[in-house]
C-alpha cells in the first residue's frame, strides 16, 4: 500500500486542456500522474446515480480511487434539531452518491460552536454522529466511511481533539486531517516537522496505528486572520504555510498509506501532483 494524491475538484488546466465534463475526469487525471478525486457536493448532491456509476466505471478503468466531499451547510452541532435531522439526510445523499461511484469516504464538517459551548457542541455532534451512521445501516451503506473534517476557522467546531474524540466513539469513522486548516485555525501552527509530529502521535494514540495509517487527508496553504481561515491559496504562496514535506517525510518514515486530496486555489492538480513527486523520491 501507499499514499494516494489527487485534487478536490476541478484544476483551472481541466478547462484550459479542453475538457468540460465530470465523466473526462479520469483521462485528465492519468494524464496528470494522479490516483485519487474528491468529488465535490460542498452546494448539495447532485449528481444521479446513472452519472455517478459511469464515473465510478471509468476511474476504476484507470485506476483512480474516488471519495466525495458532503454538503458545507451540515451542522451536526446544531442546537435546532431539525438542522441536525437535516444533515443526517445530506449525509445520506452523499454516501449513496459516493457508493454509486465505488468510493468509500465521505468528508463531513461537524458544525459551528459560536453560540454553544465547545463541550455542549461535541455532545450534539456526536449524537448526530450515532444517528447517521444508524441511518446509512439502514441503508445497506455500512461500508461507507464518514471522515468528519479538522476545520479552518476559530468559532467551528473541528480542533484536531475534537475529531479524535468523534472519531473514538465509532472504529468505522476515519479521520479528515486538514493541515491547512490546523495552521490557520491556530494562527501558523506548522514551524518544526515535531509540530507535525505531535498531529501524527495524537492520531496513533486516539486511533491506533491502523487507523492512523489510512487518514485521510486536505492539504493547501490558506491565509488566515485572527478568526483563522481567510482564503485558499496556491503551492506558490512564500508567506503562508503549510509545508508537506514535512507531512510526506512522516508518512514515508511510518509506512502509512493516506489519502492526500489538494484543494489549492485553482492549481490543485498541479500542486498535488508535487506532492505525489516529492513522496515518490523519499520512499
């Protein structure tokens, strides 16, 4: 097993080399060196399931693992129960559409805590976590693994602890580790390759190795402000960070196998491509 790489969405060079269409995605990513694409629901999902079967098809023709990203307006920490019954169906939805394209993860934000306490927040999230994991047994989608996402910004609910500990509570949930939104939610916490250590032991610590070794992953530089996340940006940012190397050198020196997913600011093709380069030299 090894690490997979590819970008969340559409790079701008998808458009500039000709291609329209989801279904040209897999070709355009062989050609770019890629294995993996997070299919994007962050508006709602949809895309019907004849489109998301002959997605699943081609990338499987070429190789290429598919997750998708679920809807942005799910708040699992809703105080307002009718929000959280909500994002249940959304997830729903996501985890029929990511099953129809053969893809097995979902990534989830968990929700807000600017009006309620963080401890009263994960107690919500958590209960609706329960209830959408019922929800897709129901379903027949017990495969389909929910990765509830670290977030950017301060007032979220999202700290590297508190998707551990939502991640304890069910051995099938698995990590999203935004490294972008870890640096900015904490104002540029990525200096030394042992700040990016302390995230891996926490991850081995709380999860276990196994668990640790198929994270999944989003990677970009973001600027950010006192509140944290501002904007995306790209690989060619010299003032924000993250670096990957650091991240790469550690997955190698462990032997892990995560699932990289770029969402740089209209090059993450590109700079994810960089990413699976500069792996491929140290392992």
């Amino acid at each position: 097993m090894s690490a997979l790489f590819g970008p969340a969405g559409n790079s701008n060079s998808f458009f500039e080399m000709g291609y329209k269409g989801s279904l040209q995605v897999p070709e355009y990513l062989t050609k770019m060196g890629l294995d993996a694409f997070e299919y994007q629901c962050g508006r709602g999902v949809n895309i019907g399931e004849e489109k998301a079967q002959q997605l699943g098809a081609l990338a499987a023709e070429k190789g290429i693992t598919l997750s998708l990203h679920a809807p942005y307006y799910i708040s699992m920490s809703s105080v307002e129960e009718e929000k959280r019954i909500k994002s249940i169906d959304y997830i729903l939805a996501s985890a029929r559409a990511v099953d129809a394209m053969g893809g097995n993860r979902i990534v989830v934000h968990t929700g807000s805590c600017s009006k309620i306490s963080r401890e009263t927040a994960l107690d919500l999230a958590s209960d609706t976590m329960k209830m959408a994991l019922a929800a897709l047994d129901e379903n027949g989608l017990s495969h389909i693994h929910i990765c509830p996402e670290t977030m950017g910004k301060v007032n979220q609910l999202g700290t590297l602890d508190e998707v551990l500990a939502l991640c304890k509570l069910y051995e099938r949930l698995i990590p999203c580790i935004d490294f972008g939104h870890l640096n900015a939610r904490d104002l540029g916490y990525f200096k030394t390759k042992e700040d990016y250590k302390t995230v891996f032991d926490k991850m081995e610590n709380a999860l276990g190795y196994d668990r640790l070794c198929s994270f999944h992953s989003h990677f970009s530089k973001i600027e950010y402000t006192t509140g944290g996340e501002k904007k995306h940006l790209t690989f060619a940012d010299t003032v924000y960070g993250p670096d990957f190397e650091p991240v790469l050198d550690l997955v190698a020196q462990k032997n892990l196998s995560p699932t990289f997913i770029c969402e740089s600011d209209g090059t993450q093709a590109e700079d994810v491509k960089m990413m699976k380069d500069y792996y491929n030299r140290i392992k």
